[in-house]
C-alpha cells in the first residue's frame, strides 16, 4: 500500500474537535467558528454573514457545521448567502469538518462556518 502525506498549501484542516471546541491547524479555538481561505475567526452565529459573503470569489460552496445533530440554518441566512453566489450545505459539525478536509485535500474552493458540538 502507498501512503501519500498531504498538504493544504495555504488553508487550515480541521485537526480536531470536543466539547466546546475545535482545532485547526494545530490552534484550539473555543465556540463557533469560520475557517476560509483568509483564515480562521470567530463566528456570530447565523446572523454574522458579513465575512462569509466577502469570500465568495475565493468560495464556490460553505459548509454549515449545526453543532452535536444536524439541523437546518434559518432561510434567511441561506438565502443571504446564495444570493452572493455560495453553496450552502448544511451538516452536523463533525461531519462538515470530514467533509471540509476531504475536498480541501483536493484543492476545492471551500469554507466552514461551525457551532462547536
């Protein structure tokens, strides 16, 4: 079997996560959270779009990490972010962040928004 390390040139993978928290690219960051290409912040929730919608050239879809279980976000915060061009494609947290390093790793225009679980 051939293993192949892999790298993410600029972007942060998803190291790990907990109660409260996650870890990205070797960083704990405590409560929700936004991993884009120009970094990692702090997230307001559903009502914070602002730096979403500001990545959208550099972003073709954003996954929603809804904490512990997965949910659907409110319409008008899908709605505000289609608008400006951005997939949204809503998942538990800890599935949004496999999902996120799986196309990372491929070189995807992707971005996180998380609630920790």
């Amino acid at each position: 079997m051939r293993l192949t390390e892999i790298t993410y040139d600029n972007a942060k993978p998803i190291d790990g996560y907990g109660p409260g928290f996650f870890r990205i690219g070797g960083q704990v960051i405590e409560g929700p959270v936004t991993v884009m290409p120009s970094g990692v912040a702090g997230w307001g929730g559903y009502d914070d779009t602002a730096a979403l919608i500001a990545a959208a050239d550099k972003v073709d879809v954003v996954f929603v990490g809804t904490g512990a279980e997965i949910a659907h976000p409110p319409a008008a915060f899908r709605q505000v972010l289609e608008a400006a061009g951005l997939g949204v494609e809503s998942m538990a947290s800890p599935a949004a962040c496999r999902t996120y390093n799986v196309l990372l790793s491929e070189g995807r225009r992707v971005a996180l928004a998380l609630f920790p679980v």
